[in-house]
C-alpha cells in the first residue's frame, strides 16, 4: 500500500476501504481505488448482491481512516463468484474524481485551488538559506485575471517526506488561484491545465499537475485526483535551459500571468496546437502540420481584418470572374470553383510567414531560419506543407524530410513561441536565447 506522500498525479497507487452511497451509509461495500497516472481511474468493488450501473456520488473510509468522495462511475466490467455460501459480485467503475479529505456533495462550490506542477522547483531552484534573496518571500504576487474573477499567486510550502532512516523537509511553490465566485470542480480543472500550458510556454517543457488542493469555505483542504494524460518526466533540469528565466518573470508576473488568461478565448487553439507537439512521442509529420497549422491559426486569430482587397471589392470581382464561367462546365466543377475562389482573398500561407517574421527581431529570425535565409526557409515550409497536405511527385525532391523535417519542426516551434511570448510582452535577452536556448533550434 503506498503512503499517503505518494500519491500525486505522476504516481501509481491504490486506496482501499468500505464505500457506500450517501443517500443509503447503512450498506457498505469493500472496494479498492486504482489510480494510473497514465489511464481512466478504476474503483473495484466487491458485494454479495447486483451492483448499480452508476454511481454519481460514493462516500468512503480508506484504511488509514481517511474520508473520501468518489464522483461519476460508469461503465462497469463485472463478474459473479461463489463461495462456499455466496455469490460474490465484484464491478470495476471508470471513476472521474477522486476527493481525498472528506464527504462532498456533487453540487459543493469552491473558492480557492492550489496546483502544484512539475519543474517549478527547478525553475525557481530555491534553497532554504536565509542568505536567499527569495528566503522570506512568501508569495509572489501573479496579478488578477478580470476573465477567471481570480487573483493568482506563487505561494511557497513545506512538505515532509519519510522514511524508516530519514526524514526530509522540502521546499515547494504551488500556484494559487482565488476566486470571487464558487466554481465546481469541473470547472476549475480548465483553469488547471490553462495554467499548466501557460507553464509548458516559459519553460519550453511539457509541464504536468502533480497535485491539486482545494478549499471549502471553512478552510479546510481536501485532494483531488482526476485521470491524465502520458506523461514524460525528466529528473531535472537546469535553470539556465528554461525558456523564461524566473528572475525575468518574477519582474512582470502580475501582468504576464492575467494576460494569458484574458486572452486564451482567442488563442486557446493555436496553444492546444503548440503544447500538443510537446506532449507524448508523435510523429515528425504530426508535429510539423500541428505547428504549421498554429502559426497559420495564429495569424488568423490576431489580425483577422487582414486581406489583399476590401471584402466588398472583392466580392465584385468575384462575381464578374463567375459570370464568365464557360457553360461547358459541369455542375459539380462549378460548384468547385466557387467554393475555392470564396477564400481567394484571404492571405496565403506563404504571405502569413512574410508578415509573422516582420513580429520578432532580426537576430532572431536569422537563429530560426540559419542558413536557409528567410525566403527559401519560407519556401521550404510551404512545399513540405503541401508534399504532406496536396501529394505531387514533383514535391518529393523538394520537402524536407528525415532528420530535416526534425529540426525544421523544431525551429517552426520557436518561431511560434516568440511570438507568444511577445504577446505577453516577454522579451528574451539575445544572450540567453542564442546561448543557453540552443538546445530548443538544433
């Protein structure tokens, strides 16, 4: 059985115990809880008569005495056993949550969660020294975010880890958001993971929750565990090799972190697209096409007034172009035609690039594009683009491919990068980005 400092959501580990459901505490039923951090949360239980399709609520007591809520199971596998006397039913739900602490309702509101997520020890590398510059430093403050209704905050912990020889204090920093108004739980699991891509962005990592808190109004605080995806955790990382210094952001926090959130309506998909090639091991192919889709997606989002001619010009054109159509034409091709001419008046791939590059600086297109040079770096997009979206035999030649789509990739993904960040007025020093963020272009 693991110990309860264990349990994290980049850990495996059981939780056994009596359940029942709240509308009836005097039947219980022994079950275990089998949490995988990388698949759907399973509840095991075992009773002697037919078990419910669905539970949206079971009450619990672990064998460590602790109280705990289970939330949604469905979908259960179940079996039928005899023993000498019995019949034994056993059922294993998917389980959407899992509520450590106490006996919740469904509909229970709350105002304050605190997330903490991988790498941010490493980020801020903070010992325990009074001669820190950080050593009396609480909280930082991450400003407010008028779109959540919640102030943010870096707060620093101690956690205590055991052992039968040792015993180890710890230092963490969780980020906390207060909220004006209750929210559910599912709802504040949207502000959880937006918080993680908005980390995955300054540190050019994968980052992942390790745990998360939340807080009734008496200020009590219980644990939730909901199913992830795979993850890949590295067992450290230097300071120098995150995108953002911390010291950088530590200066601007207050107004980087509510940008973020008041601005993900518009580019919540081009991120989704961005941290997408950062999670898991899709292929080279994948992850080109996932980038060149954000890159185009994001100059769509941030300047959607821009076309080569007024709308209503164009759309004259268009129809004195239609109406000299050969009559030849079969329906169908027709119908083609028009459909395609439709966005005719929208900017080209090609022309999207030309005026992203004008975004970021000189130096840093020249340590993107390297010795292609930006016109046949561009070009080199676009045709591997189409080799994989529009096949021609003659594209072949000309789309990188193998180790060179790699790094292709790679640089498109900095190039997107940048340009986030310029969004959220971070300018990265060009010693830091050239030096120590090598690593992310090669």
């Amino acid at each position: 059985m693991n110990s309860i400092i264990d349990r994290t959501l980049i850990n495996d580990f059981e939780i056994s115990g009596l359940w029942w459901m709240p509308t009836n505490p005097k039947i219980k039923w022994f079950g275990t809880v089998i949490f995988k951090h990388d698949a759907i949360i399973r509840t095991e239980l075992w009773a002697d008569h037919d078990l419910c399709d669905k539970f949206d609520v079971l009450h619990g007591l672990s064998q460590n005495g602790e109280r705990i809520t289970l939330f949604d199971l469905t979908y259960p596998n179940k079996h039928t056993g005899f023993s000498q006397q019995d019949i034994i039913i056993s059922a294993s739900y998917a389980t959407k949550y899992v509520v450590i602490g106490d006996h919740i309702s469904s509909d229970i509101v709350f105002n304050v969660i605190s997330v903490h997520y991988t790498y941010v020890e490493q980020w801020i590398r903070q010992p325990i020294s009074p001669s820190s510059s950080l050593a009396n430093i609480l909280s930082i403050n991450c400003g407010y975010s008028s779109t959540l209704g919640a102030h943010i905050e870096i707060c620093r912990t101690q956690s205590i880890s055991t052992s039968l020889t040792t015993w180890t204090k710890m230092l963490e920093w969780t980020i906390q958001f207060s909220f004006d108004q209750g929210h559910k739980y599912d709802e504040l699991l949207q502000t959880v993971f937006d918080m993680a891509n908005l980390l995955t962005v300054l540190f050019g990592l994968a980052v992942y929750p390790v745990y998360v808190e939340i807080k009734l109004k008496n200020a009590q605080s219980l644990t939730v565990y909901s199913s992830t995806i795979p993850k890949k955790i590295l067992d450290d990382v230097h300071p120098s090799s995150f995108v953002v210094p911390f010291c950088d952001f530590m200066a601007c926090a207050s107004t980087i972190v509510p940008t973020w959130f008041d601005n993900l309506n518009v580019y919540r998909p081009v991120i989704g697209l961005y941290t997408a090639t950062l999670f898991g091991s899709q292929f080279s192919e994948f992850n080109f096409l996932a980038i060149i889709q954000a890159l185009e997606g994001y100059h769509r989002r941030k300047y959607p007034e821009k076309k080569y001619m007024d709308d209503d010009a164009y759309t004259r054109v268009i129809a004195s172009w239609l109406s000299q159509l050969p009559v030849s034409l079969k329906q169908p091709h027709k119908d083609s035609l028009k459909t395609r001419i439709k966005y005719g008046n929208e900017y080209s791939l090609r022309t999207r690039f030309k005026k992203l590059f004008t975004i970021i600086t000189q130096s840093e297109t020249e340590a993107i594009v390297s010795n292609y040079g930006e016109t046949r770096f561009i070009e080199k997009v676009i045709d591997t683009r189409n080799y994989l979206t529009h096949y021609t035999q003659e594209l072949t030649v000309r789309a990188a491919q193998g180790k060179e789509l790699i790094h292709l990739t790679k640089r498109l993904r900095v190039f997107l990068l940048l340009l986030i960040l310029k969004d959220l007025n971070i300018v990265l020093s060009p010693e830091h980005f050239t030096k120590d963020l090598k690593w992310q272009l090669d």
